[in-house]
C-alpha cells in the first residue's frame, strides 16, 4: 500500500449565531469577495461572491460525510456577511427526518433521497433542490499490522459483513462464503473486530448499495437469504455514528474491519490501512485516491448532495445567499479543501443551472 499524504481539512461541528457575524464588518474582506450578485439570490452559475448585505440564519442537519464541507462554506460566510449557519451531522436518514417535516432548511446527504423519504416530504409539503456538490469514495479500513489483507472484493466484504456472516468473529469464518461466491483471496486466521456506520448513516446505505445489491439479489435467488435480508448487513457489530470513533477502532485492534468516508479515512494518515477493492473477484484491485474516485474506477464512488427546501429558499434571503456562496468560486472550492473529490466542470455547471432555475424534485431517479 501507497502512504498517504493526510488532508488538512476542518473538523466542524459548525454552530453559528448572528451576532459571531460581526465580522463580517471587515470592509476590506468584503469588497475583496463581492460581485454584482444580487443578495437575494442571483446566478450562481456565474460565481457568486459573498452576499455581504444578507442577514438571517440558515439550519443544516444530515450526512457527517458532507457536513465538513457545509460547515466550511458557512465558516467563510461568517468572514462576510450576516449569515448564521447551523450544521450538525446526525446521519443522512436522520437529517431527512428532520427536513421533510420542514425542521431543517437544508439536508446534506450522502445517497439520493430515497423513495419513501420522497413520500413523507410530499405529505408534509416540503418541496426540494437536489444539488449534486462533489463526490467521495468510501474507504475500507483496517489496522496497518494486519499486513495478510491488501485487496477485498466485493464477494469478500459480504461473506464478512452480510446477513449470512451473523456471529464470524474471524477473518476465516467468512472463508467457505467467500470462496462459494468465486473469490481466490486467502483470508486469514484472525480475530475481526467489525466497527463501521450504523443504519441512520449515507455512509451505511451506500456501502450496502453498492457493495451487496447484486451480491444479495443472487443470493436470495439461491434460497441463502430471504428476500428482506438483501442489501442488509449483520447485526451484531459495533455501530458507530461518529467516523472519528470508527477510525480509533481501526486504530485500537491489529486486525480489525469497518469503512468510512474517504476523507475521514485520508485524514488519519498512516493510522489506518485503506484496503484497495475490487468489484469482481479476480478483477483489478483499485486503491481509494482522489484521481480514482473522479473518474469512477474506483468500485466505492458516489456522488454527495445537499437538498435545499425550496420554499425556505425563496421566503429566507439567508437560505438562498448560503447555497449561492456554496456553488459560487469560493463556497465550492471547499470541497477539495477538506479532502472531498470536485466535480467535473460539465457537472458543477448542471447543478448550478438546477439551482438557478429552482428545479425541484430529484434527478437521481
């Protein structure tokens, strides 16, 4: 495995007040960052600077994947304007729960907003803008002494993490499950100890996705699991909301398993092993990287959003002044800078003119 190079990036759990935004008197810092933007919501395809003149507060809740990024955009905010954000990070599912029953302004997610989630907005009345911000990838970790695993695929990680691995508490249990499914690799005789993202978590929802979708389905097929075990995981492991707890696991045990945002997992630096993963058994093993996770050869990339309440956007100045600083020049160059993927300029440009024109409703469907 390559060394990493850890990001710098902000560790923020973000809570902002209106009067920390007398700073925002700085003359000189604002004209350094104003544009001829509207405050109340100009064209952010065209890089909105700081909406200086905007006063309100603006509350986000939902993915601790995103929320560094989200609670970045609203530090500078604080340079300039009268904008207050609020940004927590309770999990994807929970930040839903709380959006489409109109508590929140904006939602930060790390998987599309899902079908029935969809449902309890449109009960409630919440109508949304999905804004696809940047992508990341989701790095499997264990310790660096555990030198026997390099490369998982994705039949590996479901004989060690799916329904049918309830009670392994060693890497060889999940061999015969492994091996049925067409891997060669060689797992070893140890204890594993599983920490990763609970059900409340993107992270969790995703790696489920992407790892067990076509894995499961084949297997309920087969008569090993019934058809509500598919693109479920074990139970019995320790479930954490916190990827900072995640990563101390990683840390605690020689040989232990669990996964969390790729810029959780860079941050850590050389505390931590990223497994390289392969989407077939046999096929190529690719290591998580920036370059890998843009281009989409990484078999753990996904795409990262925030979803704004449509109506709070038009009724509250703060709102609309946050998300056009957040896709302006300065809000979006955040992502790369607490360690996140950008997206590529044909990307940013279509979620920029999604905002512009206020369209509602998802586009991941």
């Amino acid at each position: 495995m390559s060394k990493k190079k850890p990001f710098a990036w902000l560790s923020l759990l973000l809570v902002v007040s209106l009067a920390a935004a007398a700073c925002g008197d700085d003359d000189d810092n604002a004209s350094d960052t104003t544009d001829d933007t509207e405050a109340d919501g100009g064209d952010a395809a065209s890089g909105a600077g700081c909406p200086e003149e905007v006063e309100g507060d603006v509350n986000i809740s939902g993915s601790s994947t995103v929320e560094p990024i989200s609670a970045a955009v609203g530090e500078k905010l604080l340079d300039c304007s009268g904008i207050g954000a609020t940004v927590d990070g309770p999990g994807t599912g929970d930040g839903f729960a709380l959006f489409c029953t109109g508590e929140t302004d904006i939602s930060d997610a790390s998987r599309p907003i899902a079908e029935d989630e969809m449902a309890d907005c449109e009960s409630n009345g919440v109508e949304f803008i999905e804004l696809k911000v940047a992508f990341d990838g989701i790095s499997v970790l264990t310790n660096p002494a555990n030198e026997a695993v390099e490369c998982l695929s994705f039949a590996d990680l479901y004989a060690l993490i799916g329904p049918e691995s309830q009670g392994f508490d060693n890497w060889s249990d999940a061999q015969p499950i492994a091996t049925e499914l067409g891997s060669t690799t060689e797992l070893p005789d140890a204890e594993l100890a599983l920490t990763a993202p609970g059900a409340e978590s993107g992270t969790y929802d995703s790696f489920l996705e992407i790892v067990f979708g076509d894995v499961s389905e084949a297997r309920a097929e087969a008569g090993k699991i019934t058809e509500d075990q598919v693109e479920t995981a074990r139970t019995d492991y320790s479930s954490q909301a916190d990827d900072t707890a995640i990563i101390s696991a990683m840390e605690a045990d020689d040989t232990p398993l669990g996964w969390v945002g790729f810029a959780f997992a860079e941050e850590a630096g050389d505390a931590v092993q990223e497994l390289a993963v392969s989407a077939e058994p046999g096929g190529e093993c690719i290591e998580p990287s920036a370059e890998a996770i843009a281009d989409g050869s990484y078999p753990l990339s996904r795409p990262l959003f925030i979803y704004v309440n449509a109506a709070n956007a038009e009724s509250n100045p703060a709102v609309a002044g946050y998300v056009d600083y957040y896709l302006g020049e300065e809000g979006i160059a955040s992502v790369s800078e607490v360690g996140y993927v950008d997206l590529p300029a044909d990307q940013l440009e279509a979620t920029r003119s999604i905002w512009d024109a206020r369209t509602t409703g998802t586009q991941e469907g």
